[in-house]
C-alpha cells in the first residue's frame, strides 16, 4: 500500500505541475481525458472515470461549459441522460494540456509502461473482484 500510495502521490504531483501551465486541474484532466475520445458520455460516467461524486462533477463541468471547452446534450436514444463532449476549444485546449503532459512525463524503459499497465489493471480487478465477492 506505501509504494501504491507513493507513486500515486508523485505520479499526480508531476501531472499537477504540468496542468498548471495551462491552469488546468486534475480533475478537469480527468473529464477532459475521457471526453477526448470524441463520443459523448452520461454524466455519471463522468463522475465514475473521474472519480468524483455527481455533485462535484456538475459543478466542474458547469466551469468547463464556461470556459467553452465542454458542452451537454440531451442523449437522442434516451432523453432523460445528458451527454458531454468537447467544444472544438475544448479538443485544441485536450491536445495542448496532452501534448505537454507527455512531454513531461517520464518514460519507462524496455516494455515496463505495458507491464506496469498490465499488473495495475490486474491489482483493480481483483480487488474489484473481492469487493463484489465481500458485498454478497
């Protein structure tokens, strides 16, 4: 749990110090990430991928829509969800605030990104896993 905790805090500490530069939040990168896929999403898939609680994330994303890098829309195939997607802003501010998050970021060698990536999403399903078995 230490060394989780540990790369965790100065994985977000280094990612902060690059948001800022374009006076970017972590959370508001979080958002930002996900709708830069170009689809839109329900807003409680928002929360979920940004780990934030719906309240939080309707104010961010209020803070986005003012900055006009995020809009919502009503989902054609179910009108009681709404979706978020980028403004065209919102797309050149995502490539900007990515391209200098990747410039900074380092870089593990000889295949280590991919098996880090790997055992990590190994770690959150069984403990995902665990959880669900815990719960019944």
């Amino acid at each position: 749990m230490h060394l989780l905790t540990r790369a965790e805090r100065l994985a977000a500490r280094r990612l902060q110090a690059a948001l800022d530069e374009h006076g970017c939040s972590l959370d508001a990168w979080r958002v930002l990430s996900l709708l830069s896929d170009g689809e839109g999403h329900p807003m409680a898939a928002v929360a979920e991928a940004a780990f934030l609680p719906p309240p939080t994330l309707t104010k961010l994303v209020d803070q986005l829509v003012d900055q006009n890098l995020v809009y919502r829309r009503v989902d054609p195939l179910d009108r009681r969800r709404i979706l978020a997607h980028l403004t065209p802003r919102g797309e050149d501010h995502w490539r900007r605030v990515d391209r200098e998050v990747r410039a900074q970021w380092p870089v593990l060698s000889d295949g280590d990104d991919e098996l880090l990536r790997g055992l990590l999403h190994r770690l959150a399903d069984t403990l995902d896993g665990a959880a669900a078995e815990s719960s019944v």
